[in-house]
C-alpha cells in the first residue's frame, strides 16, 4: 500500500506530497487527517520529486501530519440501477438516509470517449411543449441543449416544465431524470426536488447535490458523476436519460480556483486555458450508441455573468454544446413567460429531427420565416423609437406588429400549458399569415400553398 | 511509511520522470526533436517535442491516466508518418491516422494503446502497371495504378527521393506491403509508401491559382470565389456557420478528393458526415461522395496533443493526392482548437506566454500550414492543387484575437461569418461588407468567358449591397418612408439580391447546390428586373406598384426549381410582360 506522510506545502485544494513511490497521474487518493476524518482526491502531476493532489473537499484541518493514500487506480464509482430514487451528495454519499448503494459495478466517472464510428445520429423528436423550443429550436433525444441564462431569471422553471412535459410521440418507454445540483441554493434545489417528488419524477429519477453551501473543489466531480450514472442507466439499462446540470458556471468557477492555485498562466478573462478541452469532456458525454437502446440527453443550466453571452463560460458551451436556448432578461421583464429569445438561441439538431415523418413538412420553412420576419420586426421596434411608427412604410409597420403578436401569441405561454407540436405550428401559421404572402419568401411555394391563410391576411390588408 | 528516491530503479534505461496532463518527461531518452516514443507500459503515441539535457519532453497523443514516474519509454527513432496507398478514400481516422471503424469493432469506447495499420494489410488490389522493365523512373513518376474506388485512380507513385530503372514490374492482385516493383538498385516499391507529417510533400515548381473552385454555394462563388490551390479563412462565432459551410464545400466543391479534418469539435459531427456522404451522389463523378473523401476525426473529447497531429497527417493525405495530378480541398473545422492545443501543451511546458497566453510561435506554425495549399507542378511534371479552407472559433466572436489576426495575414480569401445574420437565420450568414477574395481577378476571366457579364453583374451587386449599406443608415435617421422613391426602391432591390440570390439554404434538397450557370440566371433575373424598376420610378411609378409585380415573387423561388433553365425563361418572360403593361398603363 503507498501511503505517506509528506506534505511538502498545501496551497488550496493543492497538496505537495514528496518522496514517493511511483504514481500514477490521475490516480484516485484519499486523505486521513489526524482525528481520523478521510476526504478524496486526485493526482494532478506526478514526477520522481513531489506529487501534486488535487483535494476534492475543503482542505481545512489538513496538515503535514496527515497521511495521503496512493490507490492505484483511477477515480470510479459504484454504480446500480437502485440508484433511481435517490439522492446523493456532490460525491455521491446518500443524503436521503436511505441504504447504502450495493454496487453493481465500479465505472470511471471521466467517462470513456465515444467513437464517432459507434455513434447514432440522434434524430428522435422531443416534444417540451414549448412553442419557442419544439417550433423553432427542436429538442431531439441525445442532444446536448443549454439554457443560457442570467442570474434571477426563470431557467428554473423552463428546465422543470421541459423536464415534466417531455415525451416522444408514439413511445411508452422508459424515461429516468438525473439531476445534478452544482453549487446552486439550498432553495433552488428544493424547488427541483420538491416538483420532483409531486410529479413522481424521482422514482425513476437520481438527485446529486452539490449545494452553494458545499466545498467548491467538489464541484469538479459532481457532474462527472451525475453523468458517470446517466451513461449506466443508459447504456446499460437502456433508459432514455434526461441529464440536467445546474450551474455549469460554478462548475468552471471552482476550476478557476484550482488554476490559480497551481499558479497558471491563465487564458481568456483569468479562467485556464484548458476550459474548452475540460468543458467537452462534459458536455460530449451526450447520444446514442449504435446498438445499444438508451440515451443521454443533457440539458445544462448556465447563468452567464453580466448576462454577457461573449463570457468564456457561455461562450465556450456554446462552441460545443449542440445549440442554446437563451433566457432573455428583456422578455422577462416584459412579463413574457417563458422569456425564451429565439434569435440567439439555436438547436443545432433540429434539422434531423424535424420534417416530414417526424413532426410536418412545412416545419423548417415556417421556423425560418417566423426568424426572419421577428427579426426584421424587432429591428423596427428599435427604429420606430428613434424614427417614430409614421415614419416608416406600410410594409415595415406590419413587420412592427407582427413582432409584438409573436411575443404575445407564440412565445407566450403559461407555466403548465403543455402544446402540442400541431398546435405550435398552427399557432405559428396564424401569425405568420398576417404577413402578406409575397413577403414570406423563405417558403417555397407548395408549403404556402397548402398553410397560408389567405383570410387572415385579408383582415389584416383592410 | 517513507520510502527514500533510491526506490526508484537508476540504471540508464529510458524513464518516465514527470507526468503533467498530455506532457510528459523523459529521462536518458537519447532521442531526436519529433522522434516518435511509445510511453510507458501501454506504449501510447508520444512525439518529442523538447529536449534538456537528459531530459526529453514528449507531448503524448492518447490519454496519461495510471502513467507513472519509471515506467519505460521505448524510442522508435522516426518521426510521426502517416500512411499512404489504396485504402485511404471513404477512411475515417483518428488524428494518429489510427482507423475507427476497426478501434469500433473491439468497442463503442475509444481505448488507449491500440495500434492497428492505417491501411489494411489484407486487402489486395488489382494493380495495373503502366511501366515495364528497363524504364527509369525517378521520384513522383506513376508506375501504375488502382482503381480505388468506381470513379477513382489511385495512381502509385515512386516516392519523392527514389530513382532508378526497373529490374521488375508486373500488374496483378497485391497487398498495400507487397513489391510491385523493384528497380535495379533492389528498391522495392510498394502500392504503399510513409511520409513524414510535418514535412511538405516535395513539388517542381508553384504557380499562380488561376481556376475557380466551383462550391455551388452562390456567395462564394459570384462574389468571393475560392480558387484551385488558393486558401481561405472562415472565422464566427458558435452557431454562425463554420460547420455547415465547410460540408457544403465538402460536399458540392468540384474538387477530385476531399479531406475532411474535425479538429478539436463535436463527435456528432462526424457522424453527420459519416452518414450523409455515403448517400449523397457526386454531380460531378455521380459515385457516393464518400467515394472521394478522407475523414479525420480528433473530436474536443478526444486527447488534445493529437489535434496538432490531426491537421498535419490531413494535409500529407492532401498532398499525396496532389502529387498524383489531383485537386484536393482540404476543410480544418476547427483551426483554433489546433492553435488551444499549442497554447496546452506550451503552457505545460511553461513557456513564455505571447498574446492571449498563445505560444509566439503560433503565428509561424499556422503560415507553415497554409503553405502546404497550393497548386503545383508535380515532380513527374503534371499538375495537381491543394486547396485548404480553415475554420477559425474567435473566442467571444472577436476578429481581432490571435489566432484569426494571424490566420488572415497568410490566406487569401476571407469569408466572414456574422452573428447577426445567423439569428436572423440569414444562412449562409456571410457578411458580404467584410469578406473579400483576393484571387477575384485570376478566376474571373474564364467564368466571364463562360458567362458574358459576370464581372460586371458581380460588380452591380457588391455597389447595391454596399449602397444599401449607406442608405440604412440614413433610414436610421429618418425612417424609410422619408427617402425619394429611387432609394427606396434600391433598397428594395438589394434586399431582392439578399433574400433571393445570397441566401441559400444547405438542407433543401435543390438549394443546397447551385450550379454557375443557374447563379449567373438568377443574378441577370434580378438585374433586369432592377433595370426596368428604375425606368419605372422615372417614369413616376411607384415603388409599391412595382413591388406588387407577379415577376418579383416569381424571382424568389427560383431556387428552389431543379430545372432552372426553363423556369428563367419564364420568369424573363413576365418580367417582360409585368413592365410592359406597367409602361403601357402610362401610355394610356
Ligand atoms: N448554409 C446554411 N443553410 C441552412 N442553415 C444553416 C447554414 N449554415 C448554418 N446553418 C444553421 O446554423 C446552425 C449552426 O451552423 P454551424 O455551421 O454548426 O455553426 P458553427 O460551426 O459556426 O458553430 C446549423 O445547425 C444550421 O441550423
Ligand atoms: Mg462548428
């Protein structure tokens, strides 16, 4: 056994350990302190003169006295199927004073790398009931989807309502919920565990919790562990996995910490350099597995400091998650709910999983046209303030309404009103056709045929 | 328990001294700079890349978890290659040129230390020799060829420094490692041959690319065309349309053979391609365009000291091809991640940090790169073209970062992405003001050969797209209802080359690929449309009567129609017949 007792130096979650055997980087360690309390950790650097672990607790009560324990092995965690239901700490110790997880086996938590070769395109339509989601940025199964949020703004709420209204039409199958909690409020994750219980969601569902209140470091294995379990009940069990992380930004705060600690040079805004590279070996942990029957679909929460989308940790999710959807501060406080701007936001996957056969044929092209026609509509809201509504043409200030009558028409809806993706696009097609038909030229001409209305539009004409 | 050093073992073998993430330290290594090593017990790729003493510094390709301090460290003393020969098209490899579809076999998990041969060591070729004994042959000369796929010769080529006359040559079924050929100094030639990544394919001479790279994308090809063996830039932000611009050139671009790097981005991705290209027919060969392409994949989950790989054995691939008379298109999505990478594995090595912590010589590596674009004279005398088109990820969307500023000073054609366009779903969302191409004037000759009026229609459009430009922001003062009616119709005219002409939609089934010829229609439908519109105005008409003319909707869908040429026809016909009554109602 490869136990020492020399700790050169710690600084922060970082302990310095000298004149050791042979070990291995990454290698899991755990520490005993002097009144016997044990805490974990992980190689960071391994050379022939010191050590470097990384704790991943607080390092209080610490000490050159305290014995560091080389296992010899990398991180793993038991995983089993019993643990739907439960819930756990940042590192995976019940919290809901339930048994002890038996294991059913031992499984790495950084995950193993999928090959593209063994990869299913995920192409499978969810329906969230959300019109700004299922209409214009298609949820599919397997994708990797954020919510870009901003502190005090109702991600919460999107996330819960998404998580409760999901189905895939025409399937009864089985669906499984991992939460996990990244250093977010005591409040905020009662309220996810609250509605979790109302809806029976945590039967099949299970719940880590780091909590504001926990050490930060732990931060860095909560989600590989939330994620390590997903892929079990996926691939394993073949459950269709819905994966919710919030907040990613605390996740990239606690490696911010870290990277000071070892004294980095720091990239972009002080946060490490390696943060994309770290952030992929997340968030690619999402699909589906040629031959194999589950799916891990990831749906992060990020609040984006400043509400600045071009801050590093928005920035980079946004470079590798398969899309995002962005919670708008502006909508918000115009009391739209859900405050979804769909400008910025983006599914990356919607084209495969739209379309005839999986939602309707005129999906794409209405989506396209109800972008360019609120953009155009917003842009002269911006105008019009400057310029004044008689200013502008007849055409513009149809444009002009046809923004507002999207906001509070299309985006609008309420907390529980679950729509179907026939209504969405109805809805859609309603609005759209106060537009005169010449000006929807991003449809072509067999789809207008069959969904303009004609009448609609004539009222509006007088 | 404490345990002195003395435990570790001392004799002068090669060890591991140091383990930090992909970098790794080794002692009495007796390497050179970019000598391959395998490290430790599981043999993982490394590539020295630093050497201090007795102390060499390996960047390490595959992941370092359980790597420890002693374990042995095994010089193979050549640097990093990448195989060449029959096999290579419709290949998908990691960024070590390791193939997947066979890693997959064992698992749908990527697992460290495999080593399987880049091209089969089964698989036999029909080799038909164009040679025959007595000939003398030098490097880049074709002895023969294989019919690689339905539509492709793979041509087998004398390796760059080889020369001799031929003891023996005969055609028949061969192995990639069987000698089809030996020459009379006992060289024996292969339908296989390695070359080393970082070093460009030997050529005779460079000239001037003068052909135009034909995307089928509208925006690219009227008005910032790419040429044969030319470069260009594609930097956005996320969401803007790096990837799907960079598979539409992949898929649609007349080029003989495609090399597809995914660097350092999503796994699905790939599959993306390793799904659609299989199905979709080349216009110009009409075999699957798998046929013609090589895929690389070094996904931004996979081991970050293999991105640097991954574009190096890309661009030998390409080269390979363009020795043997091809044009090659290579796409990097994405360039940066190449250049984080550098910032990695320099930062480990605690370099001295340049802008934005980039290494300095980040500036140097990526000029390397495109230099290896080109089109050429092969050394057998022929002519073949790399053309590379490298995606570049500004962090938070910014132009002025390092990575794109020096991108820009070595690549010839710039095709800006911009957020703006992009949440307006205005795709391709390449901002028209900012992109330029500077093989314009070379390329353009020969299309106005083809095209009588290209030049100048290509001209009209960049003056309305930036007079519009102008006046938007007049409108921005004063609204759009207060401008004469001619700039209003201006106005209406470009939106008409916007909507119409450069948005084009890369998943509808016709516009996804727009041949020449039906660009130069669409560009005179518009013209003349825009032509007689200003006569109207003059001719006191209102810009509302003219905006309700059948033609002009009718102008919109050309896109869409897969027989264009009759559909012109008739869209020309209307316009005619709208103006025509237009003036005529003024005669009355
Ligand atoms: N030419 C195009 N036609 C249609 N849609 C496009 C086009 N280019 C981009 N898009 C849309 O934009 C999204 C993002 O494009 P992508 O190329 O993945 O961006 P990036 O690589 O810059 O992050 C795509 O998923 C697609 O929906
Ligand atoms: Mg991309």
């Amino acid at each position: 056994m490869k136990e020492y007792k020399t700790i050169n130096k710690i600084a922060g979650p970082l302990l310095f350990v000298e004149k050791t055997e042979p070990v291995g980087y990454k290698e899991f360690v755990t520490v005993t302190l002097s009144n016997g309390e044990t805490k974990r950790g992980q190689v960071l650097e391994t050379s022939k003169d010191y050590v470097i672990v990384q704790v991943f607790e607080d390092t209080q009560g610490i000490d050159k006295q305290t014995y560091v324990h080389f296992s010899g092995e990398i991180i793993q965690m038991p995983v089993s199927g019993k643990m739907l239901g439960r819930v756990l700490s940042g590192i995976g110790t019940p919290l809901d004073g339930g048994r002890k997880i038996i294991p059913e086996d031992k499984r790495d938590i950084q995950g193993e790398v999928i090959n593209p070769y063994s990869r299913t395109l995920p192409d499978e339509f969810i329906q969230t009931g959300i019109s700004t989601i299922d209409g214009m940025n298609t949820l599919v199964r397997g994708q990797k989807l954020p919510l870009f949020s901003g502190s005090g703004l109702p991600h919460n709420e999107i996330a819960l309502q998404i998580a409760r209204q999901a189905t895939v039409t025409g399937e009864e199958e089985s669906f499984a919920v991992v939460f996990c909690a990244i250093g977010i409020t005591q409040e905020e994750a009662k309220q996810f565990i609250n509605e979790f219980e109302r809806t029976g969601a945590l039967q099949r569902g299970v719940v880590f919790l780091n909590l504001a209140s926990d050490p930060s470091i732990e931060r860095i294995i909560t989600p590989r562990m939330a994620l390590t379990t997903a892929e079990f009940l996926a691939f394993d069990y073949g459950y269709h996995v819905l994966t919710i992380l919030t907040d990613m930004t605390n996740y990239c705060e606690a490696l911010l910490e870290i990277g000071a600690a070892r004294e980095e040079v720091p990239g972009r805004r002080g946060y490490p350099g390696y943060l994309y590279t770290d952030l992929a070996s997340i968030y690619e942990r999402a699909g589906l597995i040629k031959d194999k029957s589950g799916s891990v679909t990831q749906l992060p929460i990020l609040t984006m400091p400043g509400d600045d989308k071009t801050h590093p940790v928005p920035d980079l999710s946004g470079y590798i998650t398969e899309g995002q959807i962005f919670v708008s501060r502006n909508l918000y406080r115009k009391n739209v709910y859900p405050p979804i701007d769909v400008l910025p936001s983006l599914s990356r996957l919607m084209n495969s999983g739209i379309g005839k056969g999986k939602t309707r044929a005129d999906h794409k092209a209405l989506s396209d046209q109800l972008y360019a026609g609120y953009a155009e509509g917003l842009d002269l809201r911006g105008l019009a303030t400057i310029v004044g509504k008689d200013a502008l043409t007849s055409r513009d200030q149809r444009l002009l309404l046809f923004a507002d009558t999207f906001e509070k028409r299309f985006v609008m809806q309420g907390r529980d009103e679950n729509r179907s993706i026939e209504t969405t696009l109805e809805l859609g097609w309603d609005i759209l056709s106060t537009l005169p038909e010449d000006e929807l030229t991003r449809i072509p001409g067999d789809i207008l045929e069959a969904h303009y209305r004609r009448e609609t539009a004539e009222d509006e004409g007088d | 328990m404490e345990v002195s050093l003395s435990s570790y073992s001392s004799n002068k073998e090669p060890r591991i001294y140091k383990v930090a993430g992909p970098v790794v330290i080794v002692e009495n290594l007796n390497g050179r700079m970019y000598d391959v090593v395998l490290v430790g017990r599981n043999k993982l790729m490394g590539e020295v890349i630093e050497i201090e003493g007795n102390k060499s510094i390996v960047q390490v390709y595959e992941d370092t978890e359980l790597i420890k301090p002693d374990d042995p460290v095994e010089n193979t003393g050549t640097p990093l290659s990448v195989e060449l020969g029959p096999g290579l098209l419709t290949s998908i490899y990691d960024g070590i040129q390791r193939p997947l579809p066979l890693i997959a076999e064992e698992s749908p998990f990527i697992r460290r230390g495999v080593a399987i041969p880049a091209l089969s060591r089964e698989k036999k070729w029909t080799f038909v020799a164009t040679r025959e004994v007595g000939d003398t042959v030098k490097g880049g000369d074709a002895i023969g060829y294989v019919d690689e796929t339905a539509n492709f010769r793979h041509h087998i080529l004398v390796p760059p420094y080889a020369k001799g006359t031929i003891r023996e040559i005969a055609s028949g079924e061969f192995t990639v490692t069987d000698t089809v050929c030996t020459l009379e100094d006992g060289t024996n030639l292969t339908l296989m041959q390695r070359w080393p990544v970082k070093k460009h394919r030997p050529f005779y001479d460079k000239r001037w690319p003068d052909t135009v790279l034909v995307t089928g994308q509208r925006i690219l090809d009227t008005l910032f065309p790419l040429a044969k063996g030319g470069t260009a830039a594609i930097p956005g932000p996320f969401g803007s349309g790096k990837t799907i611009t960079q598979q539409q050139l992949a898929k649609w671009a007349d080029a003989d053979v495609i090399v597809y790097i995914g660097c350092g981005e999503r796994g699905n991705e790939m599959t993306d391609v390793l799904v659609e290209f299989p199905e979709l027919v080349d216009p110009k060969s009409g075999s699957p365009l798998m046929d013609r392409t090589v895929l690389i994949a070094n996904t931004s989950n996979m081991p970050v000291a293999a991105r640097e790989a991954s574009v190096y054995t890309g661009i030998t691939i390409a080269e390979y091809f363009r020795d043997m008379g091809y044009d090659v298109a290579l796409m990097a999505d994405s360039t940066s991640r190449w250049a984080e990478a550098m910032r990695e594995i320099s930062s480990r090595l605690e370099e001295l940090p340049g802008e934005e912590g980039y290494p300095a010589y980040l500036a140097s590596r990526l000029a390397e790169f495109y230099e290896r674009a080109g089109r050429i004279e092969t050394l057998s005398g022929g002519e073949g073209s790399v053309t590379v088109i490298g995606a570049v990820s500004p962090q938070g969307g910014d132009f002025s970062e390092p990575v794109t500023q020096n991108t820009l000073r070595v690549t010839k054609t710039f095709w800006a992405l911009d957020a703006k366009l992009a949440n307006r779903r205005h795709f391709p969302a390449i901002n028209w003001l900012k992109s330029y191409s500077l093989y314009q004037d070379q390329v353009t000759p020969t299309l106005e050969r083809s095209y009588p009026g290209w030049v100048t229609n290509m001209k009209r459009l960049m003056e309305l797209l930036s007079r519009e430009d102008e006046l938007s922001e007049i409108v921005q003062l004063v609204g759009s209802d207060a401008l004469p009616e001619d700039q209003q119709m201006t106005l209406e005219i470009s939106r008409m080359v916007r909507e119409y002409f450069l948005q084009q939609d890369a998943f509808h089934d016709v516009d996804t690929f727009c041949p020449l010829e039906k660009q130069y229609m669409m560009v005179n439908l518009i013209l003349t449309f825009s032509d007689n519109a200003y006569r109207a105005i003059e001719l006191n008409k209102h810009v509302n009567e003219i905006l309700d003319l059948p033609s002009r909707p009718m102008i919109a869908r050309m896109k869409y129609e897969r027989d264009y040429e009759a559909y012109s026809k008739k869209v020309s016909a209307q316009i005619e017949k709208d103006f025509n009554e237009l003036f005529g109602g003024e005669e009355e």
